[in-house]
C-alpha cells in the first residue's frame, strides 16, 4: 500500500452494521492516528468501532453502545482538539452533550457527558 497522496484507492468493502439504518455517522482519528468512528442508528443509539492497531489492514472493533447515552442521540459530530485528543458532540431530543479523551492516551477514558451550549437536533 502506497502512501503517496496520488495512490490508488482500496475497493469498496462491506462495513457491518447489524443496528439498523444509520442516520449520522462522523470519524476522527485517536492520538495514535487509529481511526475511531461514531454512528447514530435510527433508534438513537450512539454507538462506536475503531482500528485495533495502527496497520491499515487492522481489524474493526465490534460495534459498541457509547457512554451511555440511550437512544436521545439524533446526530453526531466529532473533531481532534489541539493536543489530538478527539471530542465528540452528540445532537439529543433536548439539546447538544459533549463529551472527549480525558488523556492523550488513546486508550483512555472518555469524560462524563456534559452540556453543549448548542439547539436541539
């Protein structure tokens, strides 16, 4: 695999979802540039998957329900704070929660919700 800017592309491949239909889906890579991707099912679960190690070819983690915001989510956004740690905001029925990497760790936990000054979704 070429890391040239002008490379070629994979193919296509299926990416499983076994949580109904996606209705917001948003990535940003972990401090370890692993990628880490974040969907919202049209039954507003949030839910997660990342790169179990840095070589392209890595596997996908399982799908996973994501720091426990039960099924308000209606839309996701997620961006890499200055010292790479992502943030991710999360559109609810009431409002906007946000929550991010407490360390530059990228296994590290993420911090408890907290309000987002933002609309509802």
């Amino acid at each position: 695999m070429s890391e040239l800017p002008d490379a070629d592309w994979t193919d296509w491949q299926q990416f499983g979802f076994d949580f109904g239909r996606v209705v917001s889906l948003a990535a940003a890579p972990l401090t370890d540039e692993r990628p880490q991707i974040f969907a919202v099912s049209e039954g507003g679960e949030l839910l997660t998957t990342w790169k179990v190690s840095s070589e392209p070819s890595a596997a996908w983690a399982n799908w996973a329900k994501f720091n426990g915001l039960l099924g308000s989510a209606c839309s996701v956004g997620v961006a890499t704070l200055t010292d790479g740690r992502p943030q991710i905001v999360v559109g609810t029925d009431t409002g906007s929660v946000s929550s991010w990497k407490v360390s530059e760790n990228p296994d590290a936990a993420w911090s408890d919700w907290s309000s987002f000054d933002g609309p509802p979704a």
